[in-house]
C-alpha cells in the first residue's frame, strides 16, 4: 500500500514537469484525483484490505501523499501561465496598422437644407419660431382669411382629427399667431412639418417640411419681398440663378405670386427636371393680406409685410438631383450617406 502511494506520487511529479498546456494538466488532474475512478481513489479503496491496526497510519499517510499530489499541480499551473504571459508578451503588434473606424452618424440632408435656410434668415435678424402641428380650424383656415364654405378648403386635403382639430396644411398659421404674440414690426421664419391628403408618389409626401417667412412692419412693398427671395435663391442655387414672380391667388395674400427659380440642371435651357421650362416652381408668396392682419390685431392702414412659404423636400431635391421624394423618409443608408 505504501509502495502504490510513493509510486503514484512519482509518477505525478514526473508527468507534471512534462505538460505543456493547461488542458493537459487537467487531463491529468482527473486521472489522479477524479472522484470516480481516479487513480488515488482506487488505491484508497484499498484501505479495507490492511490490517485494522495499521489502517489509522494508512489513512494519515494517504492524505499527506493527496495534499502533495495537489501542491504539485498547483506548482504546475503557475508554471503554465508564465508561460502562456511570457508568450504573450513576445507577441509583435504593428502599431501603424490602420484601426477600424466607427460608424459616424450624420445630419439628414433635411435638416442640413433647413440650416442652410435658417442661416441665410438668422443672418437678416429674423427669429426662429416654432408652431403646434395640431391645429384648430381657426387658425388653419379662417384666420388665413379662408372661411368654412370657401371651395380653397377642398384644394388643402386636410387631415381632420376625431378631437376636432386636424393636422396643420401649412405652416402659415403661425403668422397670425406670431402676431397675436408680439406687437410690429416682426420678422420670423417658421420651419416645420406640414400635412396633406395627398397620395405618396414620387412628387408627394402626406407629411413633409416647409417653411415660412413673414416680415410685418411699416412701409414694406412687394419690392422687399421680390429682393429678399431672389437673394435667398441665389444663396440656395448660384449666384447666377435667376428668380421670377407669377402672378397667382392665394387667400391670404393680395397680391400673391408663385416664385420660380431658373433651373441649376439646364440653366434655363430646358430639361427633364424642369420639364423643358427652363423654371422650376419654388412656392408661394405674397403680401400679407388685410384680412389677415386684422385676425391678428395689427393695424392694416400701417403696417404692411409680406410672406411666403417653400417645401424643405423641394429645396433638397433641386440642389441635390433628388427625383423622388420618397427617399428622404425611407432612411436608406446608401442614400443617406452621400450627404454625410
Ligand atoms: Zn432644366
């Protein structure tokens, strides 16, 4: 019994100097020590055999052999992972190797168009307001001088609420409420999200961004208007675009007139973004109608301003040879990324 212990002990030292991975050790490990069928257990089971006097003894040595047994391996471990640290110490890094780069995030082409806007407005000291997208009737409609039976209501699909509000058709009805909050003169720009029952194609969106300009004050003129918008399309397009006024009709306007900018694709030659007209049709503007002025408390007699409103998308699509409006909401990367 004694020989089997002193033998097993042996044994052990010598397969533990000769291991080379921490897999191994525990290989070994469990031939030893394993509970079951372990070597050391099976020289325990033994232990019935020796004579009852000297079992005491036997036991005592057995356990002494078992806690050498386990020093052994501990020593062995430590070993392994001097080694294994000494291993990974050696290794080389290139440290010019180029990193991965992180994904970067960037502005929507939207929001970049809108700062664009916003800087030329800033500039001119206009302040930034913004308006509720629930509107009333009220300030959708009848203040813009367009009342419950008149037929411009059915031109502005609108999108009417169970609560008896609807969704906002344009962002003009933050020029009344501008100025029911500030006295003249004013001077704002309204950037926001308007909504139409319109059926989405490739030119319509039920949901997209406008904004509105809005200057009030004593002896403005149509001339002011005409020179502020042609700067802002010569900051949006060139400097060698050309900005025309069309007479039109619009309920909150008199007189109205839709803004054109000589196409930047053909120059005003004609092309297929232009439709052959050489022009492309920019929005509505105007100067602000009596009516109008009068819902908000302002003095028609005094005060005169114009206004006039653009579609973000439009912007966006023209400058950067967008053709669908589509794209801006479906957050394509591939699409996204050419603006970032
Ligand atoms: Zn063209």
């Amino acid at each position: 019994m004694d020989d089997q212990l002193a033998a097993l002990e042996a044994e052990v030292e010598r397969r533990a100097a000769q291991v080379k991975t921490p897999g191994d050790l525990e290989t070994l490990r469990t031939d030893i020590l394993g509970r079951k069928g372990g070597r050391l257990s099976q020289v325990m089971a033994g232990l019935g055999k020796v004579p009852k006097e000297e079992r005491a003894e036997f036991g005592r040595r057995a356990n002494e052999t078992k806690a050498r047994i386990e020093a052994r391996f501990a020593q062995a471990e430590l070993r392994l992972g001097d080694a294994e640290l000494e291993r990974s110490l050696s290794q080389r890094f290139d440290l010019t190797f180029p990193g991965i780069p992180p994904r970067r995030g960037s502005l929507h082409i939207l929001r970049q168009t809108l700062d664009d806007v916003a800087a030329f407005f800033r500039k001119r000291g206009f302040a930034i307001v913004f308006g509720p997208e629930v509107e009333s009737e009220y300030y959708n409609f009848e203040a813009m001088n367009i009342p419950a039976d008149h037929p411009a209501r059915d031109a502005m699909d609108t999108f009417y609420l169970a609560s008896g509000g609807l969704l906002r058709t344009h962002t003009s009805p933050m020029q009344v409420r501008a100025m029911e909050e500030y006295p003249p003169p004013i001077a704002i720009l309204v950037p926001g999200r308007a909504y139409r029952r319109d059926a989405l194609d490739a030119r319509h969106a039920f949901a997209f961004h406008q904004f509105e300009g809005l200057q009030i004050d004593r002896g403005i003129t149509f001339g002011h208007l005409k020179g502020f918008v042609s700067d802002l399309c010569r900051t949006l397009y060139g400097n060698e675009r050309r900005t025309r006024f069309r007479p039109s009709y619009f309920q909150f306007t008199e007189p109205s007139a839709e803004v054109d900018v000589s196409c930047p694709v053909c120059d005003g030659s004609g092309c297929r973004t232009c439709g052959g007209s050489g022009w492309l049709e920019m929005g509505g503007s105007g100067m602000v109608h009596p009516h109008v002025l009068k819902s908000a408390g302002y003095d028609p007699e005094i005060y005169t301003g114009w206004a006039f409103g653009l579609g973000i998308e439009r912007i966006a699509m023209v400058r950067n040879g967008v053709d669908d409006i589509r794209l801006f909401t479906e957050n394509d990367p591939a699409f996204l990324e050419q603006f970032a």
